[in-house]
C-alpha cells in the first residue's frame, strides 16, 4: 500500500526537509506502515482457530500469563500480532470461544462450565475422605491435606452452591458427620421444649446461656431438638418471654401491665423521695427500707406515661420540681425588670447569683430561667448587657463606625504591632485610653469583605502580612541571595534576621522563608540558593546545607 510508491511519500514530506534531515525516512515510512495496518488489523481479526493456534503455541499456563504477553510484558515470547485480540472473549463470544483453558490449550475449564458428579455420588466419595468440620474441607480443597490426594475436577470446592437444588442438606450431611445447620433442624413442638426448659429450674437467662454451652455438667447436653434461642425459633409459635419459658414467672417489662399513672404516682408520693436519684436508688434495691419496687410500677415512668399525664419527676415524687422545659415562665420584660433590680455587673455574677452563690440577693425565683438568653431567643432577648441593664452590648448587636473612620481612629493610636492593639484592646495601655464601644477588638473579622487588608493598613505601619507580599521571582532573588556569598543554611537566616551588618538588610520582596514561597517556582534547595555548589537539600529550615 504506502510502501510501493516511496514518491508519494517524498512529495508529501517536502514542508517538512529541515525535519527530514534528522530523521531516517525509511524508519518514518515504516513505522506509519505498522500503525496503519494495526488499525486496519482489528477490523479484520484472524479467524478463532487459527487465533487460538497462535496462542497456545506460546505455551502460556493461565489468564495471568496471557494478560502479561499481551501488555508486552514477556518480550522474550515477542509482541501480540495486531490482528489477535487482547480479549479473546469479546471477539470470539460467538465463534468458537469457550474459555481461556481452550485458548491456551491447558485445558483448564471454568467451574461454571465443568460438569460435576451427580450429588449422591460427589457426596460419597467425600464421606470416604473422613473430615470432621468445614474447616478441614476447605483445607482439603486448597491442597494442604496431600495424604487425601488432591480433589477431583469434577467434585465442586463450593458444594452449597452446585448442588443447591440438587440434594444439599447442610455441611454435616456433605461430610457424613451428621451435624445438621439450625435452619435445617426440626425442633420440638413450643409446649413440649417449653416443659423440658421448665424441668431445668434454671432461675435466669445467664443460667440458660450458660446450661446451652455445656457449662452446667450437672445437667444433662442441651438436646439437639432444643434451640439455644427459643425466642427466635418459637417467635410466632406460643413464645411469650424468657420468664415463661424457664417458669421463673419473670415478664420482660414490654410485655407487663402496669397500674394506671395516678395509682402508680400515688404509691411513689408515699415513699417521700427527694430526687431522680432516689428514685433511682430504690428502683435498684438499694434503699431496702422502703421495701420493693413492685412488678406493676415502672422503673422509667417516663417511656411507660409518656402520654398518660408525665409532667416531670418532681411531679412523679411530689417534690414539686419541675423540669425546666415544662416550666412557664414570666414574660420577657417582667423578668429582665426583676433581673435589672438585682444590679449585677457581669453575665458571671448572674450565673453565681442563679446558683445560690449571692445570698445576700436572695434566690432565684422559679419563674425566671436560668439561662434567659434560650428561653427569651425570639422574644427580646438583646444580650447579657441590655439583660441587667448594664448597658453592655453583645458584640453582634454592637453597630460599629465603618471601616474608614475606625481605621482612621486606630491610626491615630501611634502603635506599631498587632501585639500592641491587642494590648490596647484589653485596656492594658491606659494612657492612650480606653477602646471606644464602637470599635471592634477584632477588625479583620467585622470588616472581612468592608475594606480589610491587613494590620499594617489597620494601624498605618505600613506593614504587609506575608501572605499578602509581592516577592521578586525566583531567577532574581536567587541571584540576589548568591551575591551574598553565604556559605550556609545557617548564615542566610543569620542576615535575614539582621545579624551580619555588613551584607545589608533584606529587601521586603524577598522572602525569609524562600523554600516555602519558592517550592514549586524553581526551588532546589539552599546549595543552588546560595550558590555553593552542594547538592544535599535540606529539609528543614534549622538544618544546615
């Protein structure tokens, strides 16, 4: 095709002569040769006998190795012809294909596609092999048992699913050791496996666990027509509960009928307990003075009554408490006059005050919350400051000057440091005075999107946070830093922190940390910064080149 007319291909290269000079144009010519008839090869697949005689002539054991050739990565075995696929099975579904065995010619067969002994036989020969367990089966399968031999390619490693329909009972019916799955078992009618539970005179469930795992050899094995877990097998079949069951007349509290919620609040007055946890105590026997909580009374009243008059454990014991979110407070302005009588300064001598710390002004009355900034959220709650009468305003109530008249108040501070404002701010500066209400402690966040740049256009320095600085690039300050003539990591620091006078100072577009600024513009490490030929890169900034 191409290669018989050599004149066709000169003419169409001659744009490109100066290229040509370099370059080999036979070598040209036949590399286009090989892409075009690759191309063209996968249009025109050889036929899959004479394919697969090509593949099994490689010799190759399995799929792994023929995945390997075809990615080239057997070269002494040479490159894959363009006109065999990489995937037999795709171009050959309908045409002779029927697994990679028979394409390679190992005769290897795919489990789906291999034909198995009928049940009964496959399963006698494996009950002539004596395994105990599934465990030894799989070992048997995996060639680590060699005095049994090695399995027949027509018995399935995977038994449950080849002959699932076919006569399969269960691992112990496979192996001949008898053991049957539980879903397999037939069980004893409820009432007759009920009867024998009760002739155990078990006294808990601990106890029943405990005979089910052979850890009682006073009683006799649990037999196999009794289920270790009733509640499951007998679920829809008479099974009321674990107390039934054993006769111990034990009811799971689900299943209890409890009295109603005024006699249960009742009999619970009587006992004049003082708390939750009391109450608590006694439901534990703990406070065997009072006797037993009796099975008709809830231990947690509060899931039982739910919806049939729970108010609150003060109410259930009397006590007259109520929980807070059940309590109906005064309104918004009826507290915070109350609370502004109290002439507290701080939101922490409200707290002390609430918590009984501040006698002399006396307690807090139960109709004002505790915390007044909840419960009054989205009823004139305006903070802790308009909540006392203070006059202190939460700072997201504050209205603050904009940001060209408070940058101009900070300016006329005369401080030169972030360090200093906040010095200022916490009123540890007093003769510059006091920060005014409408200033706030913290510009870069109230003026974030207003106008803000850094502290140094804050306060007038002049200074620029370094993330903000324009550095010169890479090629000009590196040479800069050669000029130097500093032999080390250690020395560059030193002049960057101003201890070598005599090289000067440096300049505010170049950067101390030059390895991070620089790290994907051309850095190479402190050697080819400084220029003293060595080639180590250092790691660290406190390290030495």
């Amino acid at each position: 095709m191409i290669g018989q007319n050599h004149y066709i291909h000169l003419t169409y290269l001659q744009p490109y002569q100066r290229l040509a000079k370099r370059i080999d144009l036979t070598d040209f010519v036949r590399e286009i040769e090989l892409k075009c008839w690759d191309r063209l090869a996968k249009l025109y697949w050889r036929p899959f006998e004479a394919a697969r005689a090509f593949a099994r002539s490689l010799k190759l054991k399995n799929e792994t190795e023929w995945r390997k050739f075809s990615k080239g990565g057997m070269p002494r075995l040479g490159r894959l012809p363009a006109d065999i696929p990489a995937s037999p099975y795709k171009v050959y579904t309908d045409k002779g294909w029927t697994s990679m065995g028979d394409w390679l010619g190992t005769d290897t067969i795919a489990p789906r596609l291999r034909e198995y002994r009928t049940f009964l036989e496959a399963r006698a020969f494996v009950h002539n092999l004596k395994l105990k367990s599934g465990g030894e089966w799989y070992a048997y399968c995996n060639g680590k048992m060699p005095l049994l031999g090695r399995r027949p390619a027509d018995i399935p490693s995977n038994p449950n699913l080849t002959y699932a329909n076919k006569g399969w009972a269960g691992r112990g019916d496979w192996l001949g050791t008898g053991n049957v799955a539980s879903f397999l078992k037939l069980y004893r009618p409820f009432k007759r496996a009920r009867a024998f539970a009760r002739s155990l005179k078990l006294n808990s469930e601990a106890e029943w666990r405990a005979f089910c795992k052979g850890e009682m050899p006073q009683l006799e094995k649990l037999p196999a027509d009794i289920p270790a877990n009733p509640n499951q097998t007998y679920a829809q079949k008479g099974w009321k509960s674990l107390g039934d069951w054993l006769g111990t007349g034990t009811i799971a509290p689900r299943l209890r009928e409890y009295r109603s919620f005024r006699e249960a609040r009742a009999f619970v007055r009587k006992l004049k307990l003082k708390s939750r946890t009391e109450w608590v105590a006694f439901c534990r026997g703990e406070m065997s003075e009072l006797g037993e909580l009796p099975p008709d009374i809830p231990a947690k009243p509060d899931n039982t009554y739910a919806n049939e008059g729970w108010k609150g454990m003060g109410d259930w014991l009397g006590t007259g408490t109520i929980a807070p979110r059940l309590r109906t407070y005064r309104s918004f302005y009826e507290a915070r006059a109350y609370a502004r009588t109290l002439h507290l300064k701080t939101g922490i001598e409200w707290k002390k005050f609430c918590e009984g710390n501040m006698p002399e002004k006396g307690t807090l009355p139960p109709d004002i919350p505790l915390t007044p900034g909840q419960t009054y959220a989205k009823n004139g709650w305006a903070g802790v400051g308009d909540w006392l009468g203070t006059g202190a305003i939460a700072n997201f109530l504050r209205q603050y000057r904009s940001f060209e008249e408070a940058r101009t108040f900070a300016r006329s501070l005369g401080l030169k440091s972030g360090t200093e404002w906040t010095k200022f701010c916490k009123g540890n500066l007093p003769e510059i005075g006091k920060l005014p209400d409408d200033i706030p402690t913290i510009p870069r966040k109230t003026y974030a999107n207003k106008g803000w740049k850094s502290m140094g256009d804050w306060l007038g320095t002049g200074t620029v946070a370094t993330y903000l600085k324009k550095y010169r690039a890479f090629p000009a300050a590196r040479a800069f830093a050669r000029r130097l003539n500093l032999e080390s990591q250690t020395k560059w620091f030193a002049f960057c922190k101003g201890n070598i006078p005599e090289k000067g100072t440096l300049p505010s577009d170049i950067p101390v940390s030059v390895h991070v600024i620089y790290a994907n513009k051309g850095w190479a490490g402190f050697a080819d910064w400084l220029g003293t030929g060595r080639t180590r890169v250092s790691k660290s900034p406190n390290r030495k080149s």
